[in-house]
C-alpha cells in the first residue's frame, strides 16, 4: 500500500492518518529509509506504507494504554 504525502504531513501525522497511530511512525520511516531525513513532507511524495503485523499492531496499544 501506499500513502501520497500533502504539505506539511510528518511522519508521526501519516501514522496516525494510515494507522490510527502516531506511534507507528517508525514504521513508516523503516519502509522508507530514503526520507529519513525528511522532518516535514511537500506534498506529492509516496511512501510505503506496510501492513502492520499482529506483533506491531499489539505494540501501538501497549503505548496507548501506557503497559
């Protein structure tokens, strides 16, 4: 899957867009190591935006829960 950026979007605001979680940022930023130096997107550019794993999807709510 993929996410097309909008200006001003950052990586923890495309999380919680794809996601439901800012969280998973790291994620986003591990599939797209090209634009780990990006702090804020210009629109247009498309990132990877993986599927989460049971694993990953049970980490974002152990942080939101605060286990």
């Amino acid at each position: 899957m993929a996410y097309t950026t909008v200006s001003g979007d950052t990586f923890d605001k495309i999380a919680k867009k794809v996601y439901g979680d800012e969280y998973c940022a790291d994620i986003l930023m591990q599939a797209n190591p090209e634009q780990i130096m990006t702090f804020c997107f210009d629109s247009g550019v498309v990132l990877k935006t993986p599927e989460l794993t049971e694993e990953q999807s049970g980490r974002s709510e152990e942080r939101r829960v605060g286990k």
